[in-house]
C-alpha cells in the first residue's frame, strides 16, 4: 500500500510539469491501473444509463440530441460515468470511449442492424436448433471487432476525455436465442438485460465506488420504450425490473438529481425489427415524446450544467497537492452486463 502511494504521488508531480501528450495517455492509464481515480470536474458525479432495446436504442439517440442542443456540449463531455446494457453498451461505447457523434453513431448502428438481422427465416430457425442463436453471431462478432479493433479496456484510458472493446460489448449484448453466449476464459457472458435491463442502479453503485465521498449531481437514465398499459394485454406493462428499479430511485435520490426517460410508442418494435416504416414511426414517437417533456429535459440539461463553487475547486486542489497517505483507491472499470 505504501509503495502504491509513494507511485500515485510521484505520478501526480509529474502529470503537473507535464505538456506532452502520449506522457499525460500514459499517466492516465497507469493511475487506472493502480486504482486512482481523479475528482469529477463538476459539481458531483453525473450519470449516464442507457437500457437495452435493439434497435430500438435510436429512440434513446434522439434523446441525447435533445441533450446536446440544450448544454451545447458533447455527450462524453456531460457525464462522469456511463454504463449500458446491450443496445445501450454499444451507444455508450460508440458516443463514449471512440467519440462518434451522434450521427455518425446512427448510421453505424443502423449499418449494424441491417447486416445482422437481414436473413432468411429458414437459416434463422436452423441456426436456433444449432447453436442457440437465430442470428449469425460470427457475422455479429466480425462487424464488432472491425468497429472496435482488439484493443484491451485499460488501453481506453490513454483516451484523456472517456468518462469511466469489442469483447465487453459482445458479452454484454449476448441476447439468449438472439445470439450465441460469449465465453471469456472460464465464464460464460449472457446480455445484462436478462436481470438488469435498467441498470441505472448498477452504475449509481460503481460510481460511488469510484468517487465515494463525492455527491451524485445528475443521473439520466434512458429506457428504450414502453406501450401504454392494457387491462387486457399485461405483457404490454413495463418489464419488473424497470419499475423497480425507477420506483426505487424515485425515492431515494433528491429532487433535481434523477430523470428517467422512456418514450411510448405506438407498437412494441422487436430488438431486431428492421422496416424502414417501422423504424420510421419509432423516430416520430420519439420526438412525440421530447415535445411532450420539453420543460423535463429543460431541467435535466440545467442540472447536468451545474458548475463546481469555488471552494470545491480549492478542496480538490489541496487534496492533490497532500504528500500524506490520504487517497482514495478504486477500481475503474467498464461495466458490460
């Protein structure tokens, strides 16, 4: 522990004296390996969480362009944190870890999409009764690893501006009879979404791990959709875990600081619904929706905007300027389901 803290504060001295870029990549990813972390720039921990879905995460796209026209800034400038399962660990890494903007995001998603779940219903059913997966998962595994290469998680760190590659989203988007599951050494990886579809709780979790005494300022958290609900159909109903984990927020986080956005659509799209005129609809309910909650998203962007007071600012500045033992040291690491 001595040495770890001996290594933190050498390397904080010369993060200070330093002006050369590969060196401060390099800085940042050993404090990722030695389980530093820095204090957020804002008032407190900003969170973003997006749900899984399908194809159905463009919704959430439209949304987070609402985002950006409202603060002006990029979404991996706004938060401290992401986390996502499925549809929303691919977004988070495309808006995330490489920086894509939200343009550029939809149109590899839906490039993606139509590569993947084009195919007859006949190989379908034969890759089902094979392998457990109606889609080709080689061809899923292919697209990711041309998307996101073969770099290692800790290497993302080198990247100054993540907020925290193929592999985790392939484990954390391995939907049972959608695609196969996902080996990693001795584990088998099946989509988060099967237990935690909302994992909005999960990332308030690891966050405060990461920064424990310091505040949540906002957490946004983004469903994928939902139908209105049917007396008749209660299948149409929001799945249990959203609920409980939305009611469970609801409750404990103050006023101002939790917003869950979920649109209603016209019809419940499958994960893997492809028609143009489907996908369509999905976008006009989707911005249906941000008219409808304008004032909402008023105030979750005016939140997320909250500066640091000045006193804040010197308390962090005097903590890495401490020659003593007093860090805090965690593990910062990518949650994919």
């Amino acid at each position: 522990m001595l040495c770890k803290e001996g290594a933190i504060r050498t390397l904080l001295r010369i993060r200070q004296s330093s002006r050369d870029q590969s060196m401060l990549e390099a800085l940042s990813e050993a404090f990722a390996l030695l389980g530093y972390t820095d204090p957020v720039p804002g008032k407190g921990i900003r969170i973003l969480s997006i749900d899984g879905g399908g194809v159905r995460g463009i919704l959430v796209i439209e949304m987070l362009l609402k985002l950006e026209e409202l603060t002006g800034k990029p979404i991996y400038d706004m938060f401290d944190f992401v986390c996502g399962v499925s549809t929303g660990a691919i977004l988070t890494t495309l808006i995330g870890l490489k920086h894509h903007t939200l343009d550029e995001a939809t149109e590899i998603y839906k490039n993606i999409s139509m590569q993947i779940f084009t195919q007859s219903a006949l190989k379908g059913t034969s890759n089902l009764v094979w392998s457990h997966s109606y889609y080709d998962t080689a061809l899923w595994e292919k697209l990711l690893k041309e998307q996101w290469n073969n770099k290692v998680l800790i290497e993302t760190r080198r990247n100054l501006k993540v907020p925290n590659v193929w592999e985790s989203i392939r484990a954390s988007a391995a939907a049972p009879t959608y695609f196969e599951e996902f080996k990693i050494g001795n584990m088998l990886h099946q989509d988060g979404g099967i237990l935690v579809n909302n994992p909005t709780a999960v990332a308030i979790h690891e966050a405060k791990l990461l920064w424990p005494t310091t505040p949540i300022q906002c957490v946004i958290s983004f469903g994928t959709g939902r139908t209105a609900p049917n007396p008749l159909d209660p299948f149409a109903t929001p799945t249990t875990s959203e609920i409980s984990v939305h009611t469970m927020l609801s409750d404990l986080l103050p006023p101002h600081v939790y917003y869950r956005f979920n649109p209603y659509l016209t019809d419940m799209l499958d994960m893997a619904e492809i028609d143009p005129n489907k996908l369509e609809q999905l976008k006009r309910d989707a911005l249906m929706y941000l008219r409808r909650n304008e004032d909402k998203f008023q105030d979750a962007a005016k939140a997320l905007s909250e500066t640091k007071p000045t006193a804040q600012k010197l308390l962090d500045w005097l903590t890495l300027q401490k020659t003593d033992s007093r860090f805090y040291f965690n593990i910062d690491f990518f949650y994919s389901g």
